[in-house]
C-alpha cells in the first residue's frame, strides 16, 4: 500500500478524538470542582510543572479546537454567530454548547470528510468517489447544525404541548389565592423544558429584570406562537389591570383547543401520509402473494402443453 495512503488513514484516526471531543459536552462536576479548588492552591514558580499539572485536554485539545473555532468564525459571514447561538438557545443547550464549540466541530467534522475523500480518491481516484467524498464531507460539516435543528424543534413540540396543563396548574394556584410569581414558582419545579425556561425567567426577575422583559427573553429562548401570544396577552393585561386569573382561564381554554385541533390536523394527514408506503411496500408484496400461485400455475399448464 503506498505510504499517501498509510498517511491520510493515519490522520484521519488522529482525527477522531478531535471530533470526539468538539462533539462532547462540558466537563464533568468533579472535573469542575477539581479545577475551582486548584484555583485556590499556591502555584508553583516553574512554569512547565505548572503546565503539566493540567489535563492533556487544557493544554493540547482546548488550545487547538480554539484555534480551529477561531479561524471557522473568521471565515463564515458576520451574522452566523448570532444565529448558531440563536439555535443553541432554541435546542435548550446553551450550558453545553457555545458557538465557539459549534464552529470548531464543524471545522473537525468539515475535515474529517476531507481527509476520508483524500484517502478514498488516493486508493481508487474516480469521478463517482470524488463524489461521494463531497457529499460525505458536506454532511459532516453540517452535522452540528442539523442536530441542533433537530432537538430545537423537538423542545419547541414539547413546549407547545405542555402549554396548556401549565396554564391549567398556574390558573388553579392562582385563583387559589396565590400570586402570579409563586404560582409559577410551584409550576418551575416540574420536568420539561417549559418549567425550566419558567424558572429561569423568575430568575431574571429576581435579578431586578422587569416581568414584561423577563417573559420577551422567555419568547427569544423559545420561539414558539402559542407561548408568544400567551406573553402578550399577559402583558396586555397587566398594564390595562385586567384580573390575571380571568387572562389565564381564557389563555389555558384556548390553548388546549388549538393542541386538539393540531392532534386533529396530525390524524387527517396520516392516512395521506401512508399512500406512498402502501403503494410502494405493501401492495406489491401482497400482489405477489395473491397472484404468485396463479401465475405459477399457469405458467405450469403452458409448460405441459
């Protein structure tokens, strides 16, 4: 085998951790409280001991994918930035993943399809691999982007269907005599995204955030139409002094209409949904059960005869 080869297969399994460690996610609590407790310990006059009391992570990898994420920024247009962090917020990721991570993954992934079409075109060069190559290194290179479309997308379904229940639970707390920010507080300590990005908003207005812009920075994490209307409605009541307990009645009724008329729309799509597998998988296979034996048959009597 010819030693280009032998080379590019090398790096492309040099590589790997590369890629192993863009894609993954922060380090571990014990790691974090290892190093905030290392912060705190006398540090040693020698340099390279200094050095070397560090992970081979903090002084190899996190220096170089930095650079890799350094020059893909440089390289992609100004207003990439603020959408990859637009869709880190919308996929609920903004504690694992920075843009900084995603540029650098995709300038690993990006790299790791060039060096697999290197290698592949060396060992059998043709226009149909050349191809393939692309294309291979076209996916990995938006890979991070359509995972985060994906689990943004997803957090956003799981928003629109719990919209309503949290309602229901805020607008029973509430009418119980509770306040509008308590009521939200019980509503926080449950699972899901939208008790989370709740809680996080009674955070913000904890900070000294106002609660109108508290909840716009809710609608800027989310992106979802039903929450947004729900803000605004809220927000309209709050600065006309409408009661907040008839607001929520009406908000929760309406919502959990508009999720069975969706429930509704999704099974009218269903069986236009499965024309094209039962046409393409199904009818053929039960044709062959059906007309095989007669076929067969006939193909017999025309054999005898």
């Amino acid at each position: 085998m010819s030693p280009i080869v032998i080379l590019g297969a090398l790096a492309l399994g040099a590589s790997i951790p590369l890629a192993w460690w863009a894609l993954s996610g922060p380090r571990s609590e014990r790691e974090q409280a290892t190093s905030n407790l290392r912060m705190g310990a006398p540090t040693s006059s020698n340099l390279r001991e200094a050095r070397l009391t560090e992970s081979a992570q903090d002084r190899v990898l996190s220096p170089m994918m930095k650079g890799l994420a350094d020059r893909a920024r440089r390289w992609s247009p100004s207003g990439l930035r603020d959408s990859a962090e637009q869709r880190i917020q919308l996929a609920g990721l903004g504690e694992e993943w920075t843009p900084d991570r995603v540029f650098a993954s995709k300038a690993v992934l990006g790299l790791i399809g060039a060096a697999l079409t290197f290698v592949l075109m060396l060992a059998t060069p043709s226009l149909k691999v050349l191809l393939i190559g692309i294309a291979i290194t076209l996916l990995l290179f938006f890979l991070p982007d359509v995972r985060l479309q994906s689990k943004g997308a997803d957090r956003q379904q799981t928003i629109e269907n719990q919209l309503a229940d949290v309602l229901d639970q805020i607008t029973v707390c509430v009418e119980a005599g509770l306040s509008f920010d308590n009521a939200v507080l019980r509503v926080a300590r449950g699972s899901g995204p939208l008790p989370e990005e709740l809680g996080r908003t009674l955070q913000d207005v904890q900070l000294g955030l106002p609660r109108s812009a508290a909840l716009e920075r809710m609608l800027e994490r989310t992106d979802v139409s039903d929450l947004r209307s729900f803000v605004h409605a809220f927000n309209q009541a709050e600065k006309y002094g409408i009661p907040i307990a008839q607001i929520l009645r009406v908000q929760s009724t309406e919502m959990r209409t508009k999720r069975r008329q969706r429930a509704e729309e999704r099974a009218l799509k269903l069986p236009v949904k499965l024309v094209f597998p039962v046409v393409l998988c199904i009818l053929p296979a039960l044709f062959v059960v059906v007309a095989g034996p007669a076929a067969i048959r006939v193909a017999e009597s025309f054999s005898a005869t």
